[in-house]
C-alpha cells in the first residue's frame, strides 16, 4: 500500500452565502498516526487554503498540528519561489514570542512540505462567529495581537496580510498566538494567489493592485506596518460586531476599495484619476470625502449596535478614539503600530493578568490604610495632565503600591507595561512624596 494517507473535507459555505464549497485534500506520511480524519473543525489555515489535521508525531512523540503548504514538484514552483521559500523556513524557525506559535520542525516527503507544531486549542475565527467579547476582553486580546505583530515586524515579516482570524490562534485561557506567516498568499501547489478574502487589507494596498505602477500610487512613503494596523483595526470591530466589517460581494481589489470608500471616505480625484476606465465609472457616483465624515457615522453604527457592559463604560470613548485613528484612510495619518500600545484604551487595561504574585512579594508593603480621596487629592495637587476626578483601575493599584512602598529607589516603572503618558504621572507622584526625580 502506498506510505501516504489520503485525507479530504468540503469546507462548508458559511450563512451569508459569501464563501463558495471548497475542496481541501491532504496527504501526510502513514508514519503519522491521525486522531481523526480532517473535519472543518479542525481547519487551520497555515497559508491559504493550506489544511491541517492533527496527528501524533512518530519522533517527538506527541500530539501534533500538522499544516501541507504545498508541492515542491509542482511545475507552478519555480526555483525563485522555493529560494524565497526556504528563507522563510530559516526566518520563521527562529521565531520566539508568546504571542506568535511556535514551529517545532519541518518535515519533507514525496515533495511536500509540512511544518510540525503544537495543537491548536481554537481560532479567533471561531470565538467571533460564537461568542460575545467585552470590552475589556477585546482590550486583552488585541494587545496580544498588537504585540505579536510588533515582533513579527522586527523579525522582517511585514505586513502581515491578508490577516484570517483563522490564521490566529486563541486558547482556552485567553491566549493569542499569530500564526508563523511563512508562506502567505500561497496556494498548496505553491502558486501565487495575488487576490484572495482581501477583507482585512489596507487602502494603500488595494490601490497599488488596482493602478499597477506604484509610481503613480499618490503614497508619501510606503509603510507596510501601516498596513498591519488597518488590518488589527479590522478584527477589533469584528470582535464587536461578530462578523466583517468590509466585505463585498466577491474579492476583487475595486469593490473592496469600493466598499471601504462608501464607509469611511478618504479617497481622493487624484487618485481615481490613475484608475483604468472601467473601475473609474465603478467609482463614478462616490462623493470624495477627504475629511472622511462617513468614518464617524460608521463608528457610532458599530457603538450603538454593541452592547457595553456596565464596567465598561469608562473604555468606551477610548475605543472609539482609537479606531478613528486606525481608520485613516491616508495611511500618514493612521497611528504607527508602535503607539497602539500607548494608546489610552489599552493604558487603563488593569495589568493583573500580566503580573503575578512573585513580583508582588518583591515589594515590602506597609500596612497603613488608604483611602481614595486621598489619591483624587494627590492628582489634582500635582496639576497631572488629563487630571480627573475618577481614577482607573490601574492607576489606583499603582498608586497604592507606591504609597506603601519602603524604598522608593528599588521601584521600577519599566517593568509594569505602562504607557508614557502614565509612567509621567507616576514619576510626578513619586518626585511629590520624595523631592527626587
């Protein structure tokens, strides 16, 4: 009999009749005992289209996810693909975060190739499609995703498009893992999918595939990192809204442009002036709207239709801020990757599920009580910027770990994952009570 198994499954259309039948066929080594035959559950896109199964791996002796990627004897893979290809192996074999999975090894037969990782315990894909998020989870998981991206974007793999929340990885306990983005915009034979769910891609994107001659695309400077932020602006209102926020009837980069336009503006004349004359009369009835008024109307569409929980009601505002800066369509105008994690939304997130108990007993305490008045006090007293008589979470635990400090120089702010603007306020505070910077 032959070593290879044979495995296949008909991905199902989903309700809104947007996604057509797909045939996915799998062939691993018999060497690899499977737990079960591939089942749509257990889809995990490691590249487009790209299916993997679980199994139990036969040298490391555990269970495993296996994802094909593709036919190395394919005549579409050319010889600059697979050199293209193997530099990624190297790159994304040395990956080490928390928040990007982890690729065990790498196994090739019969010309396939396969990366061996640890099992999947769910995908973000499916949490949206079944659960409700609050905000202060959406806070939670979107950090995890903002910090991944982060770190994939130091290791070179930039952007990260086309972005599927099935290519995100969600635990049972919370935890966001991006896939390794090895071989993206691929399909299994190893041929280049250019157009392919362009959902999550950023205007600047789309109008480079539509004008063909990057010359002519109006573009300061091209940001690919940019692009990134689009995209995570994207999956946190899916988070909210429980499905896609631009999707039109098929993917061709036009009407997805199109789509994102009659939503939030920002399209200029003078870019539709590059466009080729077909898409012009697409474009033809879209009144430019470059301050992008449509932008607020659509965020306060997407508050009113999400429910806010009663302790949430303090990030509300917050969000909105955020996504109004996300959702630039002049990518000069978005905020850089870098200061999403600065943003406000995510500096009052209370910090308990990144701290434990050891770096608390780090701390000698004191035990005299505090009130909170008197920390309202102290705040108006130093004249902090965006003062308030309401304080968050975060900042009363922090203020209540500095007051009972003994040492004030064994403190270190760096190590609480705070924003600037926060670690200022905190260093005023402490310069207040002690008379050193």
């Amino acid at each position: 009999s032959s070593r290879f198994k044979q495995y296949s499954i008909v991905q199902q259309q989903n309700n809104d009749h947007h996604e057509t039948d797909t045939n996915l066929a799998f062939t691993i080594p018999r060497e690899f005992i499977t737990r079960q035959d591939l089942i749509s559950d257990s889809l995990f896109h490691g590249g487009i289209d790209s299916p993997t199964i679980n199994a139990i791996d036969p040298i490391l002796k555990q269970p495993v996810h296996i994802t094909k990627y593709l036919c190395l004897k394919s005549k579409t893979s050319t010889q600059q693909y697979k050199n293209h290809l193997y530099e990624r192996i190297l790159l994304t074999s040395q990956l080490l975060h928390p928040n990007v999975r982890r690729i065990l090894s790498w196994y090739i037969a019969d010309g396939c190739l396969y990366s061996i990782t640890k099992l999947i315990q769910g995908t973000l894909r499916h949490a949206i499609e079944s659960e409700a998020f609050s905000l202060e989870r959406i806070c939670r998981l979107s950090l995890q995703i903002i910090n991944g991206t982060i770190y994939l974007q130091s290791k070179g793999l930039c952007p990260l498009t086309p972005w599927y929340t099935t290519n995100i990885e969600l635990t049972r306990d919370d935890r966001i893992r991006l896939c390794s983005p090895t071989i993206s915009r691929t399909k299994l034979n190893g041929g280049i999918v250019q157009h392919h769910h362009l959902w999550r891609h950023a205007p600047e994107s789309l109008l480079r595939m539509i004008i063909k001659n990057e010359s002519l695309v109006h573009i300061e400077s091209i940001d690919n990192s940019k692009e990134d932020v689009w995209s995570i602006g994207c999956i946190i209102v899916e988070m909210m809204i429980n499905t896609i926020l631009f999707r039109p009837q098929n993917d061709d980069p036009s009407l997805q442009l199109l789509c994102i336009v009659q939503l939030v503006g920002g399209l200029t004349l003078s870019s539709i002036d590059h466009f080729p004359c077909h898409i012009k009369q697409l474009f033809s009835n879209i009144k430019c709207d470059s301050d992008q008024q449509r932008l607020n109307h659509l965020l306060k569409q997407i508050f009113n239709q999400y429910t806010i929980h009663t302790n949430d009601y303090n990030k509300r505002d917050y969000l909105y801020d955020l996504l109004k800066q996300i959702f630039q369509f002049q990518s000069n105008k978005r905020i850089e990757l870098q200061s999403l994690i600065e943003h406000p939304f995510f500096s009052i997130d209370p910090i308990k599920t990144y701290k434990n108990k050891t770096q608390l007993n780090l701390l000698q305490l004191k035990t005299s009580p505090i009130h909170i008045d008197d920390l309202v006090h102290l705040c108006t007293k130093l004249n902090l910027e965006r003062s308030r008589w309401i304080l968050t979470l975060k900042e009363r635990c922090l203020f209540e770990l500095i007051l009972h400090i003994d040492n004030f120089s064994q403190f270190n702010l760096d190590k609480y994952g705070l924003s600037q603007l926060l670690k200022n306020e905190l260093k005023r505070l402490i310069y207040f009570l002690t008379g050193n910077s």
